[in-house]
C-alpha cells in the first residue's frame, strides 16, 4: 500500500488512491529576553526553577504586564508572512488541567489574534510550488516542563519555560504530502531567522509543531483529522505524516472510522499513537483574560516596524535569479540560511556572482557537509574564498590549483595571495613553456591526433594531459588555444 500513485502526492491504497490534507500548528519561541508577561529571563539551560518570576509562579495578587518586544516581533512576524495585522486584538485564558503552568489556564488569544491571514511560498527540489495559506498568528505563553524520570515516585516540575512568548503559526489545510510539509517547516524556519524572531532550534524546543493529519479520496470533502503533538524535527514531521497516512487508510479500506484524537511520535519506532480524545474550542472555555486590557496598536507602530524589514527568502531568490543569472537551484540553496545568504552575498560583492555561487556552494558547502560543520564553524573566512576567486579571474591561478589553495587555506589558513606566491603556484602564462608541454604530448600519442583531427572533441583529452604534464599550472585557455591550431580545429 506504499506504493505512490502516477500523481506522486497520492497514496496507492488497496482499494483505490488516497489523498492525505495535512495543517499545521507551528509553536516559534519568541526571541526576547524577558518572557511575556513577566521580567524573567528566557535564556535556555538553567538550572531548575531558576528563571521563574512571582507572575510565572502564580502568586496570589500578581498580575501579568505585556512584554512590547514580543508584541513587536509577533508584528514582525506578521509582516514577512504577508499577513494582515490586527490593530485591535484580545488576551484570552484557556482553560486546561495544566500540571506545570501554576495559574491552571494558559494566557493565549482565540477570537481575535495579533496576526491575521497570511501565506508561505514553498518551492520543492522537483520544481513544484505550494502556496500555504496562513490562516493566523497569534501570541502565548509556553508551559513549564514535566520531568518524570528525576524520582521512582514523584514528578517534578521545572518552570523556566512556564510564561516564555511563543508565536502558534496556523496554516490552512494546503499540504498534500510529507515532503511538502517538511519542506513548509523549512522555508518557515528560514523566514523566522531572517526577522530574527525566532532561532528556529528544534533541539532546544524553539521550534516544535501539531500536525494535522486526515485522509480522503481524491476530492472528496476532508476526512476526519488526527493532531500530532509537539513534534520537534523536520524528519520526524515527514516520519509521523506518513505513519499516520498509512494508520489511517488502513482503518477506513478495513471497514472503520477515524476518531478525532490527539496523538503522539514515537522517534524510536516510527509510530504514533493515541494520547486523549480531541478536544474542541469550547472544551477550554475561553474567555478574555480580566488581568490584561484588550491590545491596541497604531498604525505607525506597524509601519515602523515594516520598514526595518530585511530582505526576505523569496525576494533574495528572485534578485539572484534575475540579476546574477543563479539558477533557481543554486539560489534556493544559498537563501536557505541567513548565514549562507551573507557568507554569499560577502563572496559576491564586485566579483562574478555565478562563479562566487560554485565555490560557495560545491567547495565550501560540500567541505562543510563533509566534515560536518555549519558555515560559522568553517575555518575558511567569506575574504579569503574571495581571495581564490579573484586570483582565478585574473589569471594568477588555474581553478585545478585554485582547489588546491582552497585546501591549504583550509587547513593551515593564510591569504590566498601569499599562499600562490611563496609556494611558486601561479599559473603558467608563457605560451614558449606551454608550447613545449603541447608539442611533446602530440608527439607521444600520434593516433590521437589523427583522431583528434576526424573528431574535434577528442582535443579535451590532450587539454587534460598537458594540464597534467605542467601540474595543473598552465593556462587553460592558452592550451586550448595551441591545440586547436597545431590540428587544425575550430
């Protein structure tokens, strides 16, 4: 039943194809540094209990205060999701047994969010592209964490997340695929870092996501959905859709019914499974939150913060399609992290872009992936990789030494520039030493150059052994250049 349909976002079932509809929830941790309603740090890693606040304790009497950066970033948010902000909106309390959020509800927004609608391009290796809806943003406060393996009877209870700004990021039900929705999680998490209001680190729950998983037959009205909790990696997005895909036709094609439910990814056996029955909007009895006036936003608020927008995924891909003449591969390769874009852009600055994307992208990247590192962890600086690209474009170096160079400075560092010239690696420019080098590989392989002469392709293969013969020194275009006049070829 694995098997996929000639329409690859369908699922093959026994009895006919399926279709799976999936939505998103996306909880990004606001970065600040105080939590939303209260003074208390948010830095991760402290000790229990050590970033809790009277207001995150719940202690009688004290009352929640909003955090202005939180708002400003939710705004900020709002906006590079091109998506409609609401200058009037509402803290609401949902209510819920909450064993590690002390107040016993949790401070949210229901009817009327910060952010409105919005949407995300997502643009896939196989040059599909999906338009998800943002069907709203709204801003809450995070729990705190259970912890059930500390004691053989007891459950403690750390609060230094209880009270932490989280953006709960709703999609519409756009996504048909698993590799669709890892890939929306992707692009998602690359805008947040580029506003810089969120770090994205799914490690640290920075970044976790409720997956709403149903099925149905190609258009069809949508089926019964299933919620999948707190899924903090992109794999195991992909992972727990296509389990519960395959779960779900299973009971249908054997004649069952799909329970609205919530459930759980288990990492280790690739499978879900059912945590409580779903509840719905009324369960949690929501209403205004008395403590907290309704929010109010002026327009120039906005505005301000529109303005200090950067430059966002989708608008950098399109420059560097259109101005550098990247191809849409390279292009989404290099917008695909801030840090990347930045490395690329430095490396770019004055110097052919395309030709700053291949050293970026094959050399550094694929070094990187190599060893296992992140472009902040590259012992290569942008300057110096800049420095190998400017010796290629002004003949110094042949781009086999400009490899070559690129791993010096890779393990023993320098600038480039010294580098080619104490080691004596400058490219050999005179055409009286390359002549001798082409003439004495003529007259080594006869045949060939009769064949050469029927075959005008064959002269890369002399190209290659001169190169060789000269230790990658010589100037590629003065060989090419030699060869196709001692043949006689165009």
């Amino acid at each position: 039943m694995d098997a996929k349909s000639e329409n690859s976002n369908l699922i093959a079932g026994d009895t006919g194809d399926w279709e799976v509809v999936i939505g998103m929830e996306v909880h990004a941790q606001v970065t600040s540094n105080a939590k939303l309603f209260s003074g208390a740090s948010t830095e991760f890693g402290g000790d229990p209990n050590s970033h809790v606040s009277l207001v995150d304790a719940a202690m009688p009497g004290m009352l929640p205060v909003i955090n202005e950066t939180c708002v400003a970033q939710a705004v900020r948010t709002g906006l590079g999701l091109k998506a409609e902000i609401n200058l009037y909106s509402v803290f609401d309390r949902k209510n819920y047994f909450y064993p590690d959020l002390p107040q016993g509800y949790q401070i949210s927004q229901y009817k009327n969010p910060i952010v409105g609608e919005g949407e995300v391009i997502v643009d896939l290796l196989s040059g599909e592209r999906v338009i998800v809806g943002i069907e709203r943003l709204h801003l809450e406060q995070d729990a705190g964490k259970s912890l059930h393996d500390q004691h053989p009877q007891n459950s403690y209870v750390d609060l230094n997340r209880s009270g932490v700004a989280l953006m709960e990021i709703v999609s519409k039900p756009d996504l048909r695929s698993s590799e669709q929705a890892k890939a929306y999680v992707s692009k998602l998490r690359t805008i947040l870092r580029y506003l810089g209001t969120c770090d994205g680190n799914m490690e640290q729950g920075s970044l976790r996501a409720d997956v709403n998983v149903s099925v149905r037959r190609p258009g069809d009205e949508f089926g019964t959905r299933c919620e999948i909790k707190n899924v903090n990696s992109i794999r195991f997005i992909g992972q727990a859709i296509e389990y519960e895909a395959r779960r779900q036709i299973e009971i249908i094609e054997d004649g069952g019914t799909i329970d609205q439910e919530t459930r759980l990814f288990d990492a280790k056996t690739g499978e879900t499974r059912s945590m409580r029955s779903k509840e719905e909007a009324h369960d949690y009895r929501y209403f205004p939150d008395p403590d907290l006036l309704p929010l109010e936003l002026s327009q120039e608020f906005v505005d301000e913060i529109a303005a200090s927008l950067p430059e966002l995924p989708d608008e950098k891909r399109a420059r560097f399609i259109a101005d550098y003449g990247l191809t849409p591969y390279d292009a989404d390769v290099l917008v695909s992290e801030r840090e990347s874009v930045d490395y690329f852009e430095e490396v770019a600055t004055g110097r052919d872009a395309k030709q700053a994307a291949n050293w970026v992208i094959n050399e550094l990247f694929g070094r990187l992936n190599k060893e296992g590192l992140t472009i902040g962890d590259g012992p290569i600086s942008s300057a110096q990789l800049g420095g190998i690209v400017d010796l290629i474009k002004d003949g110094t170096i042949s781009g086999k030494i400009a490899k070559d160079v690129f791993d010096i400075v890779w393990t023993e560092g320098g600038d480039p520039a010294e580098i080619v010239e104490k080691r004596g690696l400058k490219q050999v420019t005179d055409t009286g030493a390359i002549e001798k080098a082409v003439d004495e590989v003529m007259a080594a392989n006869p045949d060939k150059v009769a064949q050469a002469k029927e075959k005008p392709a064959l002269a890369g293969w002399f190209v290659g052994q001169v190169m060789k013969a000269t230790g990658g020194k010589a100037s590629p275009q003065a060989v090419n250049a030699l060869l196709k006049s001692k043949l006689g070829i165009e």
